[in-house]
C-alpha cells in the first residue's frame, strides 16, 4: 500500500478564517490514487483524508486539531456515488451517538450525508460504488468550506482542490 505523508504546520487555522472560502468548480475532477493513504495525525492535522481501494472500496476519515486548538470541529457534506447492484454499503467510522450518517437512493446514484463533531478522535464513513466510477463529494468544516483541509492521493502525493463541490475519479477499477 503506497503512504503519502503530510506535514502540519499548526492547523489551529480549522477555526474559520473568511479566506476558506470557495470558487465556483466548472467540470472539476481529480485523480484518486488506487490504494494510496494519507498519514495525518488524529486531533493535530485537521481536515478530511480520503483513499480509495480496488473494487470500488472508498474510505474518508476526518479530525479536528483540538490538542492544538482546544475546540472540536463540526463535519458536514455529502457523497453521491453510482449504485453497485445490492445498493451502497456504508459504515460510519468511529461515529458516536450523536453523529449521523445517512444513505438515500437518488435515482441510479446514492446520496451519503453525514454530520459530526470530532475532536481528538477520528470518524469517517467507508463504503462501496461501482468501481472506477467517479463520486462526487461535497465537503465543510465548521459550516464553511476549507477545501486546503481535504486531502486527497493523487499522482503519488497529497493534494488539495480550489474549489467544492468535486468529483474524485479513482486511477483504476
């Protein structure tokens, strides 16, 4: 499995400066790594990490830098992936009572929402799509979009997008 590592210079930006906005995404995709992952540490290097397995197997985790901050960071958005036959499996990862994920039919596609407060933890949602089909995901923190914390595997490093919302396309089936 390939690692990509990510270096944190104090995150405690997580909370919300007015320059986390977001520009307007015209046809905008990015190429998912098959089987790459992003080393961050839970609690210090806030943001969304994503990775994508063969089969269709997609995997996000997200975490707050609360022991650098001392303040949670609330995870909003939504994934809509094409239907496998059998439907999309999805988990919530390391989700407590409170967090919420939910999975609604939208036509041939599955919408995945999903709602939590993390602080020092790690959660996240694993589920199955068509394989090596695009998803589209649509990501905040904080009710903001801060698309510099969404990291994701792409031509053997970790990099972000400008702009929300986007497709990630996996490099293979």
């Amino acid at each position: 499995m390939l690692r990509l590592a990510i270096f944190s210079i104090s995150l405690t930006g997580c909370f919300i400066e007015e320059s986390h906005g977001t520009p307007a995404c015209v046809d905008s995709a990015i190429t998912v790594d098959i089987g790459a992952t992003i080393d961050h540490v839970a609690g210090v290097d806030a943001g969304y990490y994503a990775s994508y397995a063969a089969g269709g197997h997609w995997h996000f985790e997200w975490t707050c830098d609360t022991k650098l901050s001392a303040i949670g960071c609330n995870f909003t958005g939504s994934i809509l992936a094409d239907t496998p036959p059998g439907g999309v499996a999805a988990g919530c990862v390391a989700c407590e009572d409170n967090d919420v994920l939910t999975t609604t039919p939208v036509g041939a596609q599955t919408r995945l929402d999903f709602d939590t407060v993390t602080s020092t933890g790690i959660d996240g949602v694993d589920f199955v799509s068509v394989p090596g089909n695009a998803i589209n995901i649509d990501l905040q923190i904080n009710g903001l979009y801060q698309n510099d914390l969404v990291f994701l595997p792409s031509g053997g490093r970790a990099v972000t997008q400008a702009c929300m919302p986007i497709d990630l396309v996996p490099s293979a089936p």
